[in-house]
C-alpha cells in the first residue's frame, strides 16, 4: 500500500504526524531509530513465531498500554476501539495483543487522521509507510468492507461513519 523501506533511518525522514507502527519488529525499528510511535501495536511475534525477549521492542515509557485480546484472521471490537482510543489519545499510546495483530493495518488506516504515518512489515521486504490521506483511508475502508462481520459495528469502534 506504500513504498518499503529498509532503511529507518530513511524512513524516519519520511514521516507523518502521527507515527502508527503495526508490529513488533516495525516498532522496534522505528524506536531504536529515534522515532518512537505514538501508537504501536505489538503481539511478541513475528512471522508466525514467538519473538525472543531481547528481540522484543521496548514499551516501557508509554503513556498508556492497553491490552486486548484479537485472535487470528478476525478484527474485535477491543482491537478497533484501542485503535481508536490510541490515535485520539495525546500521549503515546501501546497496544498489546494477546493473539494477532495483523490485520489491525486496515482499521488504523481508517482511524488514523490525515498526515498520520501508518507503518507495517512486509515479511522479507521491510517497513511499508502509508501516508494516510483520503485514497488510503478509503482503500482501506473498502478492503474491510469485503471482510465477513458487522460493518457497522466495527464503523461505530472505530469512531466513522457507515459506509451507504
């Protein structure tokens, strides 16, 4: 949905206000690059697998930590609420998944605010930046759209309008 990048120090000069990372080794990049999130979502895994303690980014610091439960190949109303909950926050905000947090990229786009920069991995490419502005939100309106679920409820958590 964006340009990938390997380099966070290049990265870090492409940025928006707000900085959401989606993932742990995104935000763990980002954060040793001096560019910590004011919304990271992390689960302790990476590709399927359980990350190390010491390969795990650092969260001490934030503002506030919300922990939810999201399990795999679904989007929950926790999930999307502390989406909403962290972009609208001032502070920094971490969210921690007990499951998965892969999908959580659509919705932040959605919430996120015009400018912001939503950062996720690519496995075995590096970090893809979105600048969010309406064409993304709107793409990624239309990819959760497609989804099975209730899309109203998850508008509503997510703090949008319904689409007609």
């Amino acid at each position: 949905m964006g340009p990938v990048y390997t380099d966070s120090e290049q990265l870090r000069k492409e940025l928006g206000s707000p900085i959401v990372a989606v993932g742990d080794v995104v935000t763990r990049h980002l954060t040793d690059a001096g560019a910590r999130p004011d919304l990271a979502v992390v689960d302790w895994v990476t590709e399927r697998e359980t990350l190390p303690a010491a390969d795990r980014p650092e969260i001490e610091g934030y503002d506030t930590r919300i922990d939810v439960t999201n399990p795999a190949a679904v989007l929950t109303d926790d999930l999307l609420a502390a989406l909403r909950a962290g972009v609208e926050h001032d502070g920094t905000t971490v969210i921690v998944v007990d499951g998965e947090e892969d999908l959580a990229t659509l919705p932040a786009l959605v919430a996120a605010p015009a400018g912001a920069s939503v950062i996720y991995g690519q496995p075995g490419e590096g970090m893809v930046h979105v600048r969010v502005d309406d064409a993304a939100s709107e793409r990624a309106r239309g990819l959760l759209a497609r989804m099975d679920g209730d899309h109203d409820q998850a508008w509503s958590a997510l703090g949008v309008e319904p689409d007609d």
